[in-house]
C-alpha cells in the first residue's frame, strides 16, 4: 500500500527506522572492553563511553566519594571531578543497555584511600593505580684498604727557641750534727751555718750559698748577700 508520496509503505517505514536509530536511540555495544577512566576528568570519561565510534553505555552515574563527607554531593559541571575508581572495572565487557557509575571527587582534592564498595549487583569499581615501591639497593661493603697510613707530621720546634733552665731543686736541710768539726759562722737572722750541720763550701773563698744556687763571695759585714739571688741558703762565715 502506497504512503501520501506514492511510495511503498514499507520501504517509508524502514526510512523511519534508520533515522531513528542514527539520533541517538542506539544500544550500546555488545562485548567491548571498558576503558580505564581513572584519573580522567569526569566530562573526558563520559565522552569515552559514550562516544559515537564505540557506544559503550547507556548511563553515566557519578558518585562524590570524598573522605568524611556526611552526604554525597551533586556532580553539575563534570569537567570540575576526576575519577578515583570505575564500576564496572576497566576491562571487563560493556552489555547491552549498561550504566557504567563513576566514583569522583573535586579535581584539587585526592581521592580516598580505599576504592568504594558498590552495590551487590554490579562489579567492583577499579582500584585506583598506584606506583610499585622501591626497594633500596644495599650499598656494598668497602674492601679494607691495604695502603698504610700516612706518618704524621711533627712540627719541629723553632731553632731559636730557647727554654730557660729550672731553677735547682732546694735540697733539704740535714739534721744539725752535734758539734761543728770544720768551723763556725757568726750570728746571722736568716739561713743556718753550714759548719754545724757538716756541709762545706763548694769554693775557695765562699762565704754563703744562695737559694739559687749561686756561690756568694760577699765580705764579712754579710751586707747584701745573695741580693738578686732569692736570698742565702747556707752560710760559712
């Protein structure tokens, strides 16, 4: 039977069909394997399944999956999200009239650190991908070294230093013997005479020892022995 424009009515009806179907009424492709979306912007995701060359949902579902968030909030502009996992997972086959859900969050935000759990009845979502740790090579033991340290260096002493002589010990004064068998000395206020406990001048002519050690050849008055000297030690005279 004829259409208004002469034509057959079942070629017209076939026409119809054909339109209908390139507007957007299409199933979804059958058998092909879901893309990874992780890490997509929630509007990039959503073109890849649903591109025009490979029709691979049907639905689109976007779930706010942000840490401590009491209740989800509502995904409007897409492109403002990215994806931290996909349900069904990457790989497995798009069915026809599939909804593939996304779970996202703000792009400046991380995603959580566990993938979310879906419902029963659809698969689990892509577990968001994560670097493989690196393990630190064990540095290797040195050899011992069998080269012999170097001496150190002695700084020797200037040439012209010069080291001042210590000045002689004090020897102790001996015991006074009981009589003086050499000689006697004259009354003096300090120091003691050498003949009474058996010492003798170490000179010709020495008329006292200073505590220095110097030898005094001072005359008899005794008037500024030893001056300059640390004073007398032992008289002789």
């Amino acid at each position: 039977m004829p259409d208004s424009l002469g034509r057959p009515f079942g070629v017209g009806a076939a026409v119809v069909a054909a339109v209908f179907w390139l507007t957007g009424c299409q199933s979804a492709a059958s058998g092909t394997p879901l893309p990874n979306l992780v890490g997509m912007h929630g509007d990039k995701a959503e073109d890849a399944l649903q591109k025009p060359d490979a029709y691979l949902a049907k639905d689109v579902a976007f779930q706010d999956v942000k840490a401590g968030e009491t209740s989800p909030r509502t995904v409007i502009i897409k492109g403002n999200w990215k994806v931290c996992g996909q349900s069904p997972g990457a790989g497995s086959p798009s069915v026809k009239n599939m909804t593939v859900k996304l779970y996202v969050v703000k792009n400046e935000e991380n995603c959580p650190g566990g993938s979310p759990t879906p419902s029963p009845s659809a698969a689990a979502p892509a577990a968001v991908p994560t670097a493989p740790a690196t393990t630190a090579k064990p540095t290797p033991e040195a050899a011992p070294s069998t080269v012999a340290p170097a001496p150190t260096a002695t700084t020797n002493p200037p040439s012209d230093t010069h080291t001042p002589p210590s000045a002689p010990a004090v020897a102790p004064t001996p015991p006074a013997p009981a009589h003086s068998p050499e000689g006697s000395c004259r009354a003096h206020t300090v120091a003691y005479c050498g003949w009474d406990r058996g010492e003798t001048p170490e000179q010709s002519g020495e008329t006292a020892t200073c505590k220095d050690g110097y030898v005094s050849f001072s005359g008899d008055d005794g008037s500024g022995t030893c001056s300059g000297h640390k004073g007398v030690r032992v008289w002789f005279k």
